[in-house]
C-alpha cells in the first residue's frame, strides 16, 4: 500500500505495519484465526488512519487465508478524530485499499474530541500514535478535558495530553484487550505520569517494550518514543524488550519500582547488581548534599560579559559555561563574567545607569511581573553561597558521569548543577569520587534519568541515588587521596582503584556483567 505522508506526526509506516503486526500476533495467540471475523479495533486519534490502515491490511490477508479470497467487516476498524480533514484523508486511502483488494465496504469512523466522547463499545485490540501536548502551552485544552468526570479522574499535574489517550484506550478495551502504542518515552520515570503508570500496573501487563534513543520521526527531533504493547488483565510474566540494538527479556514485577511506581528496564545481566546498589547504599545523596541548579539571569545579553570592565567590579563574578565542566576539574580562565544582583544588592550609580537603558526589557521578566524581584535583579540569582563554597559541579546533561570540584568562585547557568555539602563535615572529595565512578554510571544508566543517550543530573534523581558512605575515616581519606591525585593529573589507573573500591562496596562483578 502506498501511503501518503503529508502530515509530519502521523506514524511512518513501517512502525504502523510493526505495531498492528504486535497486535494481531497476540490476539491469534488466544483465538483461531476464523475469530477475526469478530475483531474490533479502534484508534482514538486516527488522524488519517496509519494505524487503522496497516491493522486492516493485516486482517484482509488473514481472511484469504481462511476464505481463499479477501474478506471485509465494516465492525472491524473504528477510528476517532477531531480533525475532519483528517478524517477526510483516512476515506480516500481507505477506498484505494478497498480497490487494490477488491472489494466493497465503507469506514467506521467519526468525528469528535474521543476524550470527551461516550464511548461504550468495547474493543479487541486499541492502537495509538496520540498528540503529544504539555499544559502548560495548552491550558485551554486541558481546562476542557478537567471539567469532565473523565478528566477528573485521570488528571495529574505536570502530565502530558497524550497520558489521557492511554488512559481512555484503556478503558475501552475489552478483559484480556490488546493496547499497542507510540508515544514519547519520558513518561516511563515523569513524575506528572504516576497515576498513568499505577493505572497500567493496576489493570494489565506489559508485553513488549520497544525504547528507542532517538526520534522515530524524521521531523520531531528531540524527542524520543516508546513503543509499548500491553494486555488488559492479561497473565504475562515476562516482557520482551527493544532497546536499539539490546534485546531481553524481563520479568513483569522487575519493571516497577517501588517508589513513584517509575518503569525501569534493567537487562537481567544488570539487575542483581542494582539490586545490590540499592541494598549497600547506607544513605541518599540527598541526605548528604544540597543540590541547587544555576543561574536563570532572564536577560544573560544585559547581565553576561565577555569582557572584565572595571568599573563594574563589584558585581561582575567569573560565570563559566557547562563545557568547562569536565571529569573531576574546571577550566580555570572564566569564558564570561556576570553581573551577580540579587534583591540583598544595593545599586551604585554606574550599574544603576548601565542597567537603566534595559528597564523596559528586564521589567518584562516573569519574575518581575509577579512583583518577586526587582526589575534590575536576575530573575533566579539562587543562593549566593553555592557558588562561593567549596563545591561539585556536572553539566545538566551529559554522556557520561562526568562530575568534577572547585573552591574557586564559579557562578553557571541553570544547565549547571551545584553540589554542597549539608554539613561542613561531608567529605566533598569522598563523594566527587563516587559520582565518577563506574557504580554510579550504572545506577544512573539504568535507575536515574535519561534522555536518549544523555544522563540527565537533575534535582530529584540526584538526591534519590544510593551512595554508600563509610563511617570509618579511614575509608574516607582512602579515597579522598586517589581524588586528590585525580584532581591534579587524571589517570586511569587510579580511576580504577577508585571503580574498584565502589564495584565491591556495592557488590558489583564488573567482570561478570562485561564477559559476553
Ligand atoms: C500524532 S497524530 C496520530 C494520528 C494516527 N494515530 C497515526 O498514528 O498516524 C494525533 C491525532 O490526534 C488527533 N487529536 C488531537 N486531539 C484529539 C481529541 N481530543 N480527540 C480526538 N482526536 C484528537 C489529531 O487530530 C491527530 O490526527
């Protein structure tokens, strides 16, 4: 079949011939094939009928081969939307597939927001490629949908448009359904998708999950999507799982964790050791450090200098770039400089000059609207003392765990993050070690954030991670050693005896988990 791409968000087809072929290998896993005849499948944002095209292409060749010639039921596909025009595209293509088979039939579809659409049919199997929509941009739309009882069942803040979709394709499945969709991968660990999450843990099982660390859509780069194929009440003990070129499979009760119901997929290899991280970690980071993001100036060409310029000298601070963070150091010379103001700050008359050209600008800041700062004021200039005190820093996002330490001033932008001790006695040096070592890539690869194939070092997975923190000092200053000599000249070598430490404090076989 040709398909006619002219609407950039509908599914490429290759992935639509996958995801029904998922679908309907499933359903004939418990019914003969001549059961087809009573199939029903729906999408509820079908758009021009990708899906519900490839699933019906797949049920047409079916019933050839059990009438030796192709058969159709208007009952089969039902598609929802709320684009007509859409709508209008699915008929044409479905009409050119009707020819090429030869045969004589009309579409169930029908125009409507499914999300606010009763809807008691029941259906086999749900496919889904839903909008993806955040509310932030989008309140009205999501102000319509909270005013119904299905809204306000399934609403949680911070989540996406498209959680509804899954929610509501839930629904209308039938005991043992089959749901197989596309979607953005975030939601497997977004704090907004919990309910989500819990809802699908609660009514069915997984059966494949296929991650992928990159963006199946040739125009949405950026994003990354999750194929995921579930049973309702089904009594699957094992998911296969896709990720690139990784494929195994895991057990149904591995995937959750405890907390946050969040979806982890750990190869089988992997899981007794991050079991064991968990297990040997005595505290939380987060019990040990305060974790602070940078700064948020709201204006960074009236408040960033390239130039030192003296007579600004009270304010102006060396303000680095994440780039100069690397493993264990910083770059020394600051690329920038900026003009550190916050709402403690007495203006002198030059900086009030200066900055007076930019009134009508930086009054328009979020921040000053809501009357929270002063109009001259960086929009979040945080706590002064995370960029003064000794301190670890590491880039937003990053390949790899690479966390390094200054006790120079070192002011950054919101894509840094700053470490600080939560008492004076927290050994710094102890903790920079753990943070680049091996054990803690793994934990971080497999439990903390991810986006593609970038670690993401934000606030809450930070503090949620495990670390093993000895309350022998000499362990302590065993470690705090190797750093040092890292910190002056990085060598593998003592790398190694830092990972080789941390691999058997937390029960770690490196060289098991590596052998192929
Ligand atoms: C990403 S497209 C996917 C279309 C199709 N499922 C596919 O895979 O090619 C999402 C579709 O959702 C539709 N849509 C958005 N909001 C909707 C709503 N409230 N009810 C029904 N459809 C909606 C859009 O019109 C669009 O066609």
């Amino acid at each position: 079949m040709k398909v006619d791409y002219n609407y950039k968000i509908y599914t490429p087809e290759q992935y639509a011939v996958s995801m029904a072929k998922i679908a309907i290998e499933k359903y004939l896993n418990s019914f003969p094939k001549e059961e087809i005849d009573n199939i029903k499948v729906a999408d509820i944002s079908c758009g021009s009928g990708n899906l519900l095209l490839a699933i019906l292409e797949e049920l047409l060749k079916i019933s050839k081969e059990i009438y030796g010639e192709y058969r159709y039921k208007k009952s089969w596909i039902t598609g929802f939307d709320i684009d007509e025009t859409a709508l209008e595209l699915f008929e044409k293509r479905a009409k050119s597939l009707f020819i090429e088979y030869k045969i004589e039939g009309e579409l169930n579809i029908k125009r409507c927001d499914s999300l606010c659409e009763a809807m008691e049919e029941k259906y086999d199997i749900v496919l889904g490629n839903p909008p993806y929509l955040g509310e932030k941009n989008h309140k009205e739309i999501f102000q319509n949908i909270k005013e119904t009882n299905f809204g306000k069942k399934y609403y949680q803040p911070k989540m996406d448009y498209f959680y509804f979709f899954i929610e509501k394709g839930i629904d209308i499945l039938k005991e043992n359904g089959i749901l197989v969709y596309l979607t953005t991968n975030y939601w497997l660990k977004a704090d907004g998708a919990e309910n989500l999450r819990g809802k699908l843990k609660k009514e069915g099982e997984f059966f494949r999950i296929e991650n992928y660390t990159y963006s199946i859509f040739k125009n949405a780069k950026g994003q990354h999507n999750v194929i995921f194929s579930w049973i309702k009440s089904g009594d699957e003990k094992i998911i296969e799982i896709i990720e690139d070129e990784n494929r195994y499979s895991i057990y149904q009760d591995n995937i959750f964790t405890k907390e946050h119901n969040k979806i982890v997929l750990i190869p089988p290899v992997w899981k007794e050791s991050i079991d064991s991280i968990r297990d040997r970690g005595n505290f939380n980071l987060g019990d040990l450090v305060n974790v602070n993001q940078g700064i948020v100036s709201g204006a960074d060409k009236v408040f960033v200098f390239k130039e030192y310029d003296e007579k600004f000298k009270d304010y102006l601070k060396p303000f680095y770039k994440n780039r100069d963070i690397g493993k264990y150091s910083v770059t020394e010379v600051p690329p920038f400089w900026i003009m550190y103001l916050n709402g403690k700050m007495e203006l002198s008359s030059t900086t009030f000059d200066y900055l007076d050209e930019f009134k009508q600008l930086l009054s328009k800041r979020r921040e000053v609207v809501h009357e929270r700062i002063n109009w001259w004021e960086l929009q979040w200039a945080r706590d002064e003392e995370i960029f003064i005190k000794p301190k670890i820093v590491v880039r937003q996002r990053c390949k790899t765990n690479n966390f390094a330490y200054t006790e120079r001033e070192f002011y950054g932008s919101a894509d840094i993050y700053y470490l600080t001790g939560k008492t004076p006695d927290i050994n710094l040096f102890y903790l920079l070690g753990y943070l680049n070592s091996e054990a803690f890539f793994y934990w971080f690869n497999y439990i903390g954030k991810k986006k593609g194939k970038n670690l993401e070092f934000y606030s809450t997975p930070l503090k949620e991670s495990p670390i093993y923190y000895p309350k022998d000092e000499s362990e302590l200053l065993y470690i705090e050693g190797l750093v040092k000599k890292q910190l002056e000249n990085y060598q593998e070598e003592i790398q190694k005896e830092i990972d080789s430490y941390f691999n058997n404090k937390l029960g770690i076989n490196i060289k098991r988990l590596t052998q192929k």
